[in-house]
C-alpha cells in the first residue's frame, strides 16, 4: 500500500511531503521512546508518535522510513517542519490515538512491530 493510498482509506492532514505520496508502506511503527525507534524502527515504516521534536526528523531520515504520522494533533516545532520539508520526509497529521490509529492500520494489513 502507497501512502496516497492509505490516504485514501483514513483521511488526514498532509503537513509536508506531497509530492512523495506514491511510497510503499512496508509497515506501521509506533513508540515515542527514541531509543526504541532507532533500536527497532526500520526503512519503509510510517511511524506513529506523539512526539514533535526535531530528533523525530531525524530518525525518521536516519531509518528510512516512508513517512511519520503525528497523532491526536500534535504539530511539529518549526524547525522539525523544517527539516522534513527540506529533506522530504513525508510528515502526516490525525486527530486519532496512536491506539485507535493502529488499529485501523491493522485492519487494512498494514503490520507492525
């Protein structure tokens, strides 16, 4: 499944990366726990947090992954929004739970970790 696609089933907010929306999702990820993230997050994952800070662009980018959705509608600092703009990371906003995300994700065959 494309993000565009995922899109399609589960509407949110496209904060920046638009132009990347044809990336393959290879599965969910979800951790606000860095550590846990750089330890077990991989290429490919959309990454469900809570956090909003300038280091989750950067593992974002550092691990590959397809995009980072920011849930129950978190925003990302301005230079965090920055970054992932400027290095096309794929950043996604939702007023849903991490919990409630997840499952959603679950149920269109998208896996996690």
């Amino acid at each position: 499944m494309t993000v565009k696609e995922l899109l399609a089933e589960i509407p949110m907010e496209i904060i920046c990366g638009e132009e990347y929306l044809d990336r393959e999702i290879k599965r969910g990820f979800s951790s606000d726990m860095m550590s846990n993230v750089i330890a077990r997050g991989g290429e490919g994952d959309i990454w469900l947090t809570f956090q909003t800070h300038l280091n989750v662009v950067a593992i974002g980018l550092m691990k590959k992954m397809t995009a980072v959705i920011l849930v129950q509608n978190r925003k990302l600092i301005p230079r965090a929004l920055e970054k992932a703009e400027s290095e096309g990371l794929i950043v996604l906003e939702t007023s849903l739970s991490a919990f409630e995300l997840g499952g959603r994700l679950y149920k269109l065959g998208i896996s996690g970790d």
